[in-house]
C-alpha cells in the first residue's frame, strides 16, 4: 500500500461537476490500495473574488483580517469535496490548515510553515478514512490564521508529503505537466518527460506558473518525488526529481516569461560601504523580495543601483527607497512596471560556455534591448520591455531548438 498525497488547483475544483470529478479521481486511487491525503485550493476565482470584496470596503485591509477571509476559499473546497467523496461509499473527512496542525511564522499573507504534525493525518488514515486538507493556510503559535501566499496550497501539499514521508506528490493542475515554455504563449513547446528540482525551482521562480518556487524548494529539501499531471484526462505528467548527469540531455530545458515585474533604480548613490545593506535592509523589513540587483561602475565617487520586485510590492518599495534616498543623499527614485523578465534554464549551461551570449545575440537579432541581466549556474534572466516578451519568448525557444524532440 502506497501513501499518494494529491493536491487539487482551483480550475479542478470550480463548481459541482468539477468537484465530482475531482471525488471520482481520488475514490479510483484510494480503491486500487493506495492511503491518499488530498489538498485542495479555493475554487475557480473565489480567491480574486475575495480580494475584490475586501477593497470594496476598504482601500488597506489589515492583513490579519485578509488572511481571515482568504481562508475561507479553501475551506468551501474542502467541505464540498469531503460531500462528493461521502456521495461515492468512501470513509472521509476534511480539516483546515490549523485542525491539521500546520504551524507557520508570523508573517500574514506571506507566512512560510515552520513544521507540520501528523498525529492528526496518520490517526485518520489508521482508520481507514480520505483526509481532505485545506490548503494555502495554517496558524501561528498564538493560534491566529495565516496564508502562505499565491500558489501556497502547492507548498500545504509538498510539506504534508514530506511530513508523512509519501511516496508521490501529485499536484493535479489545468496543465498535463511541465512544458519547454507557456504552451499558450509558444505554441511549439513540448511536455517534459522529466525535469530536475534545480531547473523546475528557476523555472517557477521566473514565471512559470505550474508550480509554486517553495513548493518545489520543499521537495527538493525532503526528497519528495513530484509528479505534474492533469485533473481533465489521464496523461502521463512530468516527474521532478533528482535528476543524473547520466540523463541530462539538453543544454536549455525550458524558457520563461515573467510580467509580474517592476524596476526600480536609486540613482547618484554615494559610493561608501553599508549603502546597500541599509537599502535592502529596509526593504527586507517590509517583507518585500527583491530579485535583480545591479550597481553601476562608480564615476565621480556614486553610482547607480537598479533592482527588481513584484508589481504587488512596486509602491511599498518605492516608498522604502525613497526614504533611504533621502537618508543616504542620493539624488532621486525612478521606476519601471512595463517591464518584464524572460529567461532561460537548463542544467547543462553548467558544461556548455557561451549559452548566454547565444541569448544575447537572438535577442539582439530581433532588435529586443537588454536592461538588466541576471545569471546562475543553470538560468539566464534578462530584463526587457513589456511589450517584447512574447516575441522573444518565441524566438529562444527556436533558437534552442526546443520545439524538438
């Protein structure tokens, strides 16, 4: 007998006949032998729709009471699944986040779980019953509620199976698995049979949304095998894993788009040490993530720091960045939100030099203009104007012939 956590997108669980399907998927897997715990998000749009009540009424909710409402969402799925399954002769019972015993930092709408008990599960599993988990929630020590997130139900899944020590996780999605890129975006892209946790860790960091970047940051940390499938047909998924040198086989395994992106620069910087550590710093304690960072040469003793974050935290940061602007005497903020990033990932840049300015050079061959460049051992990034992206999305996925087999 197996132990298969599966975890549910909101697309797979929006409205009654999706929810039955969902039942009939997880009854097939716990009749064929298997002890299945599944996590499920809020259905369809509701947690969009949420966010849009709550700035109806008013403009900064406290993000306490955000995380009060957001939590709901999953609740509604978890309920109306544990009902579908119960319709279908099966033992089941559904549990939020804090009954489960999912314990998280202090941090509201951004929390990271701190550990996971399993005395709950594994008691409700000895007895032979489906647990249907909430997903995208958990709770402090103090007890208050807290959200992990965009994407956080795949973090609940991947900790829960870590946890338990589960054999698989499946994360069942609109998609059938991982792709060379956005299939919506590059028509040509293929299906990966198998991807590392180190590529499909930049992969989702840059934009490509099949998977939360902590979510995979877990399975990677615990070893847990996951698997991309569909909830709407029952294609093979892709599998994520610890990938052998022996079975890298391309160079570039995927490329990725991400608008999700603003600019900021702080310009005529005096150039002296701690500068940059009071800048972050201060970004750091509004709990806003940057991502790019590029200091200009200095000339005349400053010199200019460019960095990137999310457009949610745009306005935060610039206000951040302002007051240390003020503190340091540099001349002033400018920012960007019509930008976007576009990467490319591949384990084995590691081995093959010249893989960025082969980058460079398709992009200069469509005439697209590099703002910032960001590099690892296995990712390229580049950030460009907005209104590029799909075009050069396009033409590196040719020009690193991802499109073949």
């Amino acid at each position: 007998m197996a132990l298969i956590v599966q975890k549910y997108g909101g697309t797979s669980v929006n409205g009654p006949e999706r929810v039955k399907n969902v039942a009939r998927r997880v009854v097939n897997t716990r009749r064929a032998g298997n002890d299945v715990v599944v996590i499920v998000s809020a259905p369809g749009d509701m947690t969009d729709d949420l966010i849009a009540m709550a700035h109806e009424i008013s403009p900064n909710p406290p993000a306490r009471e955000m995380d009060m409402l957001l939590a709901t969402g999953e609740q509604t799925s978890i309920a109306l699944l544990a009902m579908a399954i119960h319709e279908l002769g099966e033992p089941v019972i559904s549990l939020t986040g804090p009954q489960v015993g999912i314990l998280t930092d202090n941090v509201h709408s951004k929390a990271r779980i701190m550990e996971v008990s399993c005395e709950r599960l594994r008691r409700e599993l000895e007895q032979g019953k489906i647990v249907i988990v909430a997903g995208f929630q958990g709770k402090t020590c103090e007890g208050e509620i807290t959200t992990l997130g965009r994407g956080g139900s795949d973090t609940t899944a991947v900790a829960v199976a870590a946890a338990l020590k589960a054999d698989v996780c499946q994360i069942y999605t609109d998609v059938d698995g991982v792709y060379t890129a956005d299939p919506r975006v590059v028509p040509e892209a293929r299906k990966l049979p198998v991807i590392s946790y180190d590529e499909m860790l930049e992969l989702a960091s840059l934009g490509a949304q099949v998977l939360q970047p902590r979510s995979v940051e877990f399975g990677k940390l615990n070893h847990v095998v996951l698997e991309v499938r569909s909830s709407f047909n029952d294609h093979e998924g892709t599998l994520v894993k610890e990938v052998t040198e022996m079975e890298r086989k391309m160079v570039v395994s995927g490329v990725a788009g991400d608008r999700n992106v603003a600019r900021i620069a702080l310009h005529d910087v005096p150039d002296r040490p701690g500068i940059a550590r009071t800048l972050f710093v201060a970004l750091a304690r509004e709990s806003i993530n940057v991502d790019m960072i590029v200091q200009s040469a200095m000339r005349d003793g400053i010199n200019d720091i460019a960095f990137t974050v999310g457009r949610d935290d745009l306005q935060k940061a610039v206000e951040v960045t302002e007051r240390v602007r003020q503190e340091i005497g540099a001349s002033k903020v400018t920012s960007n939100d019509r930008v976007a990033k576009v990467s490319i990932v591949g384990a084995g840049m590691i081995t093959n030099p010249g893989v960025a300015a082969d980058m460079f050079a398709c992009l200069a061959e469509e005439g697209i203009n590099i703002h910032m460049i960001s590099t690892s051992e296995i990712k390229v990034s580049c950030i460009i104007d907005e209104e590029h992206l799909t075009r050069a999305m396009q033409a590196l996925h040719r020009h690193f012939k991802l499109d073949r087999e």
